[in-house]
C-alpha cells in the first residue's frame, strides 16, 4: 500500500504543515483534543487487530473458517 497518498497521512502531514501558520501551543492544543475525542476509537481499532493477530498466530482463523460451513448446514433456521 502506498502510505503517503493513504488519507491519514496526507491529514497528519497537513496539520505539521499548518503548525507554523498558527502558535505552537494552538496546535498541540488541538492534536490533544483530538486524541482525547478519539481514544476510545484508537483504543477499539488496535484491540481488534491485536484479537485478529492472536487469531490469526494461533490457526484460530483457519479453525473456524473450515467448521463454519459444517455449522450453517446444521443450524436450526437452514432446515426449512
């Protein structure tokens, strides 16, 4: 994947750019503000692909991935 044309980036390297047109202390104000709105996101996004990891490290993808279609076959609500 190409990281600098990826959004984030392009935000992050806006806001550095925009730090000498406003003071130092506005800008650090606002970077804090928004990780203080965002921590719960931030927090859920890196639990999610640390559980994917784990997962996926342990073959517990796999696993399921190969009884899933044994498990829809057999489930109450396909028996119609």
């Amino acid at each position: 994947m190409n990281w600098i044309a990826a959004g984030g980036t392009l935000l992050l390297i806006a806001g550095l750019i925009t730090i000498p047109v406003l003071s130092i202390s506005l800008a650090a104000r606002a970077y804090v503000t928004t990780l203080k709105q965002l921590m719960w996101a931030i927090l859920t996004v890196v639990t999610v692909l640390a559980l994917v990891h784990v997962m996926n490290e342990s073959g517990q993808t796999i696993t399921l991935g190969r009884s899933s279609p044994g498990l829809v076959a057999s489930s109450p609500s396909s028996a119609r």
